[in-house]
C-alpha cells in the first residue's frame, strides 16, 4: 500500500454545527429538488420513490439515507502496482494532481502554449517519479487531436506511463466506453478491472441544483460497470450558490449527495467519493479564483460532513492564481493544500502543477508542489514522543556543553525525524552565487529534466500497447520507451 497520513486535525464545525449543514441539506432535497436533465435518471428516480414533476427531482430523506449507508466507507484506488493502491477512509488522506488546462508554460521556452499528447504523457511520467504525489487526475486537454479521440488519447498516455491511480473527467460516452474497454485489456477481463480498479472517473454536478444529462448518463454508465466514481459539485460562493460559506457547503452537500443517491439506486455498493472542487467568486472582478483560502475552508467543511456521512471525500486545494511560480503561487498552494489536508480530506486533487486560476499547467511548480506535500506530510505525521524520543539518557551521557553530532542516537533517527527537501536552497549566499544563484524556478526546472531523461515507469507490455494502438487508430504521439 502506499504510504497514508491522517488529516483530521483540523475541525471547523462542532457536531450541533454538523447536525445543522445536514438538515438544510435533506430540506433542499425534499423540498427544492433538482433539475435533472437525463430521462432515465428521471425514470429511475420516479420507480424509487423520489417526487418527479417535470424535471425537478425530489428525493427524500429516507432514500438519501440509504445510499449514504449503501455506499462504502472504504473505497480502495488501485494502481497497475500493489504499492501504490489507496486506501480511502476516515481521514486517511493523499494528494496528486487534477483539473483539466488547455494550456501549459513550456518547458523549454516558458511561454505559455496549448496542452498536447506529450503533456499527458510526460506529466503521467512525473507522477510516476514524484514521491510525495500519490495519484494522476489527468490534468490537461490534448488540443492536438480531434474532440472526439481526447478521451482515449488521455487515458491511454496516462495509463501507460504511471502505474500509480489514474483518474479523469470524460467527454463523449464513445470516449469513455473506449477508456473502460482498454482498462479491462490491461487489467486482463472486466471482472479482473473490477477487482482490482487502476482507473476510475469523475462526473460533475452542476451548481446550482443541475444533475446534467450528459454528466449523467457518464454517472449511470460508471455505476453500471461497478467502478469508482467522484461525484464532485463546483458551487462557487457569490456566483452559483449562496456567498456564506455555510450556504456554499450545504449546497454543495446536497448537489454531492444527490449524485451518490442515483448511483446507488443505479448499483447498490457502487464505490463513490463524496465530492467537491468548490470556491468562491472574485467579487471585485466577476470571475472563479482558485487560490483562496475560503476555498480551502468549504473544502475542510466539506471534509468533515463527508467524515460525519462515512464516506471517502474528493476535495481541492494546492492551486493558485499567480501566472509565474513565484511567492504568490508558494504560499497559495500550500495555505490551501495544508488547509484541506489537515482536514482528514481522503483525496486532495488539484495538488499539484497549476496556476492562473486553474487554467496553465507548470511542469516546474509540479516538482515545486512535491516538495510542499512533503512538507505538509511532515506535518500530518507529527512529533512522536516516547522513552526513546526524549533521549533523556542521550542528554545525560553527553552532559552541558557537549552535542549530538556523532552521537548514534542522531544517525538512527534523522532521516525520519528532518524532511530533507530537493528544491529548497540551504546553501550560504556564497555557496549559492558560485553555482550561479538560481532561484526556486530554476532548481525546479533542472529537476524535471533530469526526472523526464532518467525515469522509466513500469511498462505496459509493448504487444498489449501494440494491439491497443491498433484497436484506436486515433491514439496519437509517440512512445518514449
């Protein structure tokens, strides 16, 4: 299994606060409803018992409170490699990447330019390398295929170069009936891909109170197969639901639970995460900001009712809106990302590699982030205190006016007890100027080369990828090993 921290440290409601988001929820189900646009989520609703009137859905209580208790309170995310499987439960929590940009700062030039085949590929790559980050949404759109081949191409380059979880949104029900039909090649069958679930998908709803029918009829056919599924709500506070955040929270609640109650009733057992890629509008402006730290906030709010439900959440935090990577898009993502984690949060997308409002990945702040998620684990594992840890005899020993150098209780426990960063410059000024003074960008920058040139991902075998090139003629790019 993959190395797992506990968040969970930080609590913003008290438990009559909790009570209370959860009544207004079940009221905004019973009694405002949604608008669901797929007939047959409709029709199925209508059979189970919820009220349909044209296309307003509402569900009652005791139909929510049955696929809370339907759906697991453990969802396991598999990877192609038994050591990176993800548990999810309580307030285990991972980070990795998300979002999905159409543009990406060059590697080579720095100059921001459209996402490619190649950016699926080489970031799937980094994500592979990257130790601190424990999965792959994939997080860019291939604008060098056609619309209709975005689906595969995504989730064959990204399957193919990361044997951690891979994870994404879809775009046609063709594309992501193809990404369920490869992942079982892959896996070996259908039953075997159920068994063990390398992939996995996110179907959004809409704020507010929308369930799409396109985004709907993704949720049904993912329930069907019985794979895992996110069912985030995107509410922005101001804009597309209330501006208190505890208004945002609640209706991002029932938009969530909604979801999870269709797709339920669609396959009982489903493995869902509780969702949410919430934020707030720049009210000055008019438009989505993604480094907020009342972003981070709904999101710990919304970890912890996910937690008072038993269920794995799916949450955002670690972006920010600066252009370059500079001190703004340092202390963004990580206030937020520290936010959400010490929440108990069970997965935290969007973690890692973008700026500008979630709209540019950086391959630099992708190694940048790593080190950030590093340090935010070292805060999530604590100070651990004991007979040993106290190192009263070490103290005696060694006595005033002496020290701990060479001391063998030093070397047992620094590599664990200090996070050792890659990125970080600790060097004197001197030291620093003689290897030509570069700052946070460049260091970064070295690093993604060196990993891209030297880290090889445990391969698909060539002939499978050879058969599935041949099944999709529209997968395009090329293979790197």
């Amino acid at each position: 299994m993959y190395q797992t921290f506990d968040g969970g440290q930080l609590r913003l409601f008290k438990e009559t606060e909790v009570k209370s988001i959860h009544e207004t929820t079940m009221e905004i189900l019973e009694e405002v409803g949604l608008k669901v646009k797929s007939e047959s989520a409709r029709q199925l609703f209508r059979e189970k018992g919820a009220i349909v009137e044209a296309e307003i859905v509402k569900i009652p209580r005791g139909m929510v409170e049955e696929a809370v208790h339907t759906a697991p309170s453990q969802v396991i995310l598999y990877g192609r490699e038994e050591k990176y499987d993800l548990v999810l439960e309580k307030t285990c929590t991972y980070l990795g990447t998300g979002g999905t940009v159409l543009y990406a700062l060059d590697l080579e030039t720095g100059e921001k330019r459209k996402t490619n085949t190649h950016d699926v590929r080489d970031i799937a790559r980094l994500v592979d390398a990257l130790e601190n980050v424990s999965f792959y949404v994939i997080n860019t759109y291939p604008t060098d295929v056609p619309d209709e081949a975005a689906d595969i191409n995504r989730f064959y380059w990204a399957v193919t170069n990361t044997a951690k979880h891979v994870m994404g949104g879809m775009y046609t029900m063709k594309g992501l009936k193809d990404a369920i039909a490869m992942a079982e090649e892959i896996a070996g069958g259908a039953e075997q891909l159920k068994e063990r679930p390398f992939v996995s998908f996110i179907t959004l709803m809409v704020s507010p109170l929308v369930m799409d029918g396109l985004y709907t009829d993704f949720m049904m056919e993912v329930a069907r197969k019985g794979l895992p599924l996110a069912i985030p709500s995107e509410p922005l506070a101001g804009a597309t639901s209330p501006v208190t955040l505890a208004g945002t929270i609640a209706l991002n609640n029932a938009e969530s639970l909604a979801g999870i109650t269709l797709a339920q009733l669609i396959n009982p057992g489903t493995p869902v995460l509780y969702g949410s890629t919430s934020s707030i509008m720049d009210m000055s402006q008019g438009f989505y900001v993604a480094g907020a730290i009342e972003s981070a906030l709904i999101n710990a709010g919304l970890a912890q009712m996910a937690q008072y439900y038993e269920l794995p959440m799916y949450g955002t935090g670690g972006m920010s809106d600066s252009k370059i990577n500079d001190s703004q898009a340092g202390y963004e993502s990580a206030l937020t990302a520290m936010t959400v984690a010490l929440s108990g949060c069970n997965y935290i997308h969007d973690a890692v590699g973008l700026l500008e409002m979630c709209q540019v990945f950086s391959y630099e702040k992708m190694v940048i982030d790593n080190e950030i998620l590093g340090n935010i684990f070292r805060v999530m594992r604590g100070v651990e205190v004991n007979e040993d840890t106290l190192a009263y005899d070490r103290l005696k020993e060694i006595g005033p006016g002496g020290h701990f150098l060479a001391d063998p209780h030093t070397v047992q426990h620094v590599r664990k007890e200090f996070f050792f960063p890659k990125v970080s410059d600790r060097r004197t000024r001197l030291a620093w100027q003689d290897a030509g003074s570069p700052d946070t960008a460049a260091r970064a920058h070295k690093i993604v080369k060196e990993l891209l040139k030297e880290h090889k991902p445990t391969p698909v075998a060539p002939a499978l990828k050879a058969e599935i090139r041949r099944t999709y003629p529209e997968i395009k790019g090329e293979e790197l090993y």
